[in-house]
C-alpha cells in the first residue's frame, strides 16, 4: 500500500487538494478526525483552543507520533493500493507510518503565503478556525513548532497554491495520477 501524505500549513488547499485527488478513487484518512473526535469524547466545546489543548495532551501522553499511532488502525482497515493521509504534522507521524503502516509514502506540500491562507481560513469558518490574525499566527506557531515545517522541506512535490480553484485541481489530480499510476505498474527489481 502506498501512502500519500498531503501536509500544509492551515489555509494552503490541503482539503481542497484532497478532494481532487479523492476524484481519482483514492481514499482518505484525516488525521485531524482523531482529534475531533477525542475532543467530542471529552465532552469539550469545539473552539480552537480546545481542539490545540487536546492535541498538545495527546502528544504529551502518547508521544511525538500519537495522532499518527492513534489513525494508523483506520488507515490498516482500509483495502486499497494507495491512501491518502490528511493532517501530518510532523516527521516523527510520517517515520511512524513508514515503520508501522507502509514503507512506500510520498509527501505532496500544498503551499500559500501566509496572507493567503488567513483570508481562506477566515471565509472557511471551520470550528476550528483561527478568527483573528493572533490566533492565526499563534496556530502557525504551534504548527511549526509540531515540525510541519521540516515535512514540507522534505516534500517528494510541491504545489504551490496562489492561483485558482481549477489550477489548484489540475494541479493536484496531476499528481496523484502518477502516483497511482506507478503504483499499478509492475516494478522492477
């Protein structure tokens, strides 16, 4: 099985990107589920701050790899060549994945700048969205501090994100195609 790892930081077209690779019959595994649904089971409101606290909790219990370990089940159950694995955020989730899951993973980066993603973020309105430039800035900090940033450096692709909705679908399908592709081809060895 070979996972697709799509990172990014908040607001650069990761879902976005997910849903056009999703087009092609891969399916999807959010990282970020494991979290929600952790946060619902703890009876808390969902809000920014709650959904970081738990995920800080986790990691501090479990370990760097604790979102990876906890969606690594639901990723096993699925039966298919290729998985497309939402949310990493850093290079401890994706060396757990590698050593527990599936040796065979490629990383796509989705990119914005910074200005970019806030303004989607803020017309996106998710639960867990930041709604001011502070708390935007506070949850790229804790993102980068997780070590999404070192996951983006090692990208196998990158798609860079300032352009529009289709450019950002072509863009993503492209890539997935080949990867599922070359996972249909018999390898040489």
């Amino acid at each position: 099985m070979k996972l697709i790892v799509v990172v990014g930081m908040p607001g650069s077209g990761k879902s976005t990107c997910i849903e056009a690779m999703k087009s092609l019959g891969l399916p999807v595994v959010c990282m970020g589920d494991v979290v929600r649904e952790e946060v619902r089971r703890r009876g808390l409101e969902p809000s920014p701050q709650s959904f970081a606290e738990v995920a800080q909790d986790l990691r501090r219990r479990y370990g760097p790899a604790a979102i990876a370990m906890l969606t690594a089940e639901k990723i096993r159950s699925l039966d298919a060549p290729a998985i497309i694995v939402d949310g990493v955020r850093s290079l401890d989730e994706v060396e757990y994945f590698r050593r527990n899951v599936s040796e065979d993973i490629v990383i796509v980066a989705v990119h914005a700048s910074p200005r970019t993603r806030f303004e989607r973020l803020r017309r996106r309105g998710r639960e867990d969205d930041p709604r001011t430039w502070e708390e935007f800035i506070e949850r790229d900090m804790r993102e980068l501090g997780w070590g999404i940033g070192s996951v983006i450096a090692l990208a196998d692709h990158m798609i860079v994100n300032e352009g529009s909705l289709e450019e950002l679908h072509e863009k993503c399908r492209a890539v997935a195609k080949t990867m599922k592709e070359s996972q249909q081809q018999p390898q040489n060895v």
